[in-house]
C-alpha cells in the first residue's frame, strides 16, 4: 500500500534525491531519471520507482518542452525515434519477464560509466558531427535503457550531443526527445499495466510538486553556471549513484 511507501526516513531522503535529480532537469533539460532512480530503488522496488518516474517526467517534459519546442531540430529526432521505439520493446519485456536483481547491477554499471564519462569529457569541445548511422546503435539501447529503467537521456545526448553544436537547439532537442520518450513509454506501461497502480500513482502525485521546485530552481539558476561546473556535479552524482547500488548488489 502507498502508506508502506512513505515511511518518515525513506520519504525524506525521496524528496532529497527528486529535488536534485530535477534541479538538474531543470538545469540541462534531461538527467532527472538516471539520478534519481539509482538512488530511489535504495528504498522502493525497482517496478515502483520506474512507472513513477515516467508520470512524474511527463509533466516535468511537458513544463519544460513546451517553452522551447520551437528551437528543437525535429529531422535529427526523426531519424532517431525509430530505433529508440525498437529498443523500448525489449526493455518493457525485460522489465516485466525478468528479475530485479540482475537490471539492478546493470544500472549501476550504467550509471556509473557514465557518470566517470561525463567527468572525462567535460572540458571536451564538440568537433565534426559523427555519422548519423550512430542513432541506430544508440537509440536503440536508449530506447532499451529508457524503458528499463528511465535512464536513456545520456544515450540520447552522447548522440546528439555530438550531431548539433549550438547549446541552444541541443537543450531544446534532449528537451522534446524526453518528453516523446517519456509519452511512449507511458502508453506501453499503460499496456502492460505497470502504471496502473495506487503505490505508483501516489508517490507520483507525492513527489510532484518536489519534482517542480527542482525544474523551478534549475531553470533560473543554470545561466549563472558554467557547462563544466554543471557536467562535473551531474557526473559526480552519477558515479555515486551508481557505485552505491553496485556496492548493494554485489554484497
């Protein structure tokens, strides 16, 4: 029951993590899941934290999408959404046919790497854009990741990270991609019925207007950050996510 989930401690250190975790939303336009859900499944089941991000990550795409939709480079998102539809396939039928414990270890792997790679490249400025036959090896784990476990975003902007080299048209691209993603793969957990539950749903509605305040904060403070300062917390925060659920699995 939904009462089983808000226990004192555990609920407070969720509102820590959601709070950060859409700070950095707010911030860069993704990232919010691959922090928050490494760190939430500390505390609730891993079929509890994921739909739940998804309601909460639609509103949030929607709040943040909608002011700068305009400015996003909708071709590069046409050749990228095919591949990513093909991988969340697989990643819904895993999250529902398989074992917590083992998509538990692979997420922290995940989270991990990615978080001593963002700190590697921080500094590194974009060059010629790669092929754009790298979206179908990266959309189609992104797809997979973002279905397993809500956490495609750095898939997807590794990709188009290195395709679109204004920081403008990048941030509103990852914004709307988030937001598409997010809208599938809310229509496939509709399908399977992994949404259609009252712990999710009132922890959603719980953590929500947590999940505001972060958008709400990032969004003012982000022009007086630098991009490295940015990168080096989102990365530090990943590395210690990640090595924390390793640590829990493993033992």
């Amino acid at each position: 029951m939904i009462f089983d989930l808000i226990e004192p401690l555990s609920f407070a250190l969720a509102v820590l993590i959601v709070l950060c975790a859409f700070f950095i939303f707010g911030v860069s336009g993704f990232g919010s899941s691959i922090v928050a859900v490494p760190l939430l499944v500390q505390m609730y089941p891993l079929k509890v934290v994921v739909p739940m991000m998804v309601l909460v990550d639609i509103c949030a795409s929607l709040y943040v999408g909608r002011k700068s939709s305009g400015d996003a480079d909708i071709q590069e998102l046409k050749w990228l959404f095919p591949f990513s539809v093909m991988g969340m396939f697989l990643g819904i039928f895993l999250l529902v046919k398989s074992p917590s414990e083992p998509l538990l270890l692979i997420l922290g792997l995940f989270a991990a790497v990615n978080g001593v790679r963002v700190l590697i490249q921080r500094n590194v400025e974009t060059r010629d854009p790669i092929s754009k036959w790298w979206a179908l090896p990266l959309g189609f784990l992104g797809g997979a990741f973002t279905a397993l476990f809500a956490t495609g975003g750095p898939l997807y902007v590794s990709y188009l990270g290195l395709r679109i080299n204004n920081p403008k048209i990048l941030r509103a691209t990852m914004a709307f991609a988030i937001f598409m993603l997010t809208f599938l793969r809310l229509i496939l957990m509709l399908v399977t019925g992994l949404i259609l539950s009252w712990e999710v749903i009132g922890l959603a509605v719980l953590l929500m207007p947590v999940a505001f305040l972060g958008i709400w904060t990032g969004t003012h403070v982000h022009t007086r950050l630098s991009n490295s300062m940015m990168r080096m917390a989102y990365g530090l925060i990943l590395v210690f996510a990640g090595a924390i659920l390793l640590i829990r699995q493993i033992a």
